[in-house]
C-alpha cells in the first residue's frame, strides 16, 4: 500500500480556515485518497474522498494537486467540535477493504 | 436511523478469562470490520467479515482471537486467555457494500481492561 505523510500536529483558532496536508508521492492512479477523524473518545469519522477533482460536502473540501502526489483537507470555519485526529488514508480500487490507518494529524482548536 | 452499535461500551476482565465484544452493524449493511487500538498507538485493522464468511484476517493475531457474523445477530469479536496487552479500544465498523468509495461507519468502541 503507498504510504501517506502527514505532520503530527497543528493549531488553528475558532472560526478560521484550516488546511490539513497529506503527501502520498507514490500513490498510483487506482488509488483513492480517503480522509477521517477521530474525536476524542469516539470512533473514527469519514470526512471525505476523492480520486481527482477537488471535492466538497457539509462537513470540508478536499483539493488534491494536480499530480495527486499530495491533497489538503481544508475546513473552512473551525470550529471547538472540530479537535481530532485526522486521518489521511489510500485506499485502491478493488483493493483490500481495510483501511490503513497513519499517526494522522492531531488537530488543536483555540477557542 | 441507528449507528453501528458496540456493547459493552466498557469491559474489565481478569487474566485468564474470556471477553466477548458484540457489533451490530448499521442497518442493511452486511460488511463489518474490527479494528484496535492500544493506548497511545494509532488503529490497525484486524478482521473484515461478511455475513457467515471471514473474508480477511491478517491483522488478527494468530492465537486466542476469532470473529464471526452469523447469517441472524451481531458480529462477536472473542479474545479467549485475555493477557493484560489486550487492554485497548476495540472499534468494530460497517459499509452497505464493499469497494473503495464506500465509507466505513464507527461505532463508538469497547474498551476493553485487563487487570
């Protein structure tokens, strides 16, 4: 399975934009980039998907770069709920289904 | 509209005795996976079953771990022997259907504690 970087922190304040990054520079062209996070004390969440366009949905967008060798998960308006850990995972078409899971990024929230 | 519901939520077992972790999945979904978490570690998968058939475990440790989900009621995850490094967060997940741009939804998780 190709392998995803990611920092192991970041910080942001209530009420701004917040860019997650992910480097995957041996993603291969079946491979899907999926994001999810964890919340405290909770079970992992899905966030996002997307294989070449950029994506949105309620929750954030996710840009992937031209290359698809890195993505940003971006939430627009951060919020205190929105303190995980994020993950950023491949997973390949007709691939195995589990997901594998990195360290992700732990996100801090100000208030 | 239900969740992917684990029970127990939390679990102490001495060593030596058996614990059994139970997932129902969300409705009409027939693909269940479990995964663990040890404290301050990141989740690794352990088990992907469908209905009556274990289709992938090579994240199970190869004694006193099994998993079933039979055709009526819950997935089982069972640890038989439990040593005090199965304490952990045991999180079981589902997907309507298999395929990798099908999300998996967590159920909340059992923490399992060996003392």
């Amino acid at each position: 399975d190709a392998k995803t970087t990611q920092p192991n922190s970041m910080e942001s304040n209530e009420e701004e934009p917040v860019h997650l990054p992910c480097n995957h520079s041996t993603i291969s062209g079946t491979d899907y980039i999926h994001w999810y996070r964890q919340l405290p004390s909770q079970g992992p969440e899905y966030v996002i998907h997307g294989l070449t366009s950029n994506v949105n949905n309620r929750m954030a967008s996710l840009a992937i770069a031209e290359d698809r060798k890195s993505s940003t998960l971006i939430l627009h308006r951060a919020t205190l709920r929105d303190a995980a850990v994020y993950y950023c995972i491949l997973r390949r078409i007709q691939g195995a289904q589990k997901l594998v899971f990195g360290q992700g990024t732990r996100l801090t929230i100000n208030p | 509209n239900a969740g992917v519901m684990q029970n127990p939520r939390h679990l102490v077992r001495r060593r030596g005795q058996e614990a059994r972790l139970r997932c129902s999945p969300m409705k009409g979904h027939s693909h269940v996976y479990w995964y663990r978490q040890l404290p301050e570690e990141g989740l690794k998968f352990m088990v992907y079953l469908q209905k009556e058939n274990i289709i992938d475990e090579s994240g199970m440790p190869k004694e006193r771990f099994s998993a079933e989900f039979p055709k009526e009621g819950p997935s089982i995850l069972r640890i038989q022997q439990v040593v005090r490094g199965d304490s952990a967060a045991y999180f079981c997940a589902s997907s309507h259907t298999s395929g990798s741009t099908y999300e998996q939804y967590f159920g909340p998780g059992t923490r399992l504690t060996v003392t």
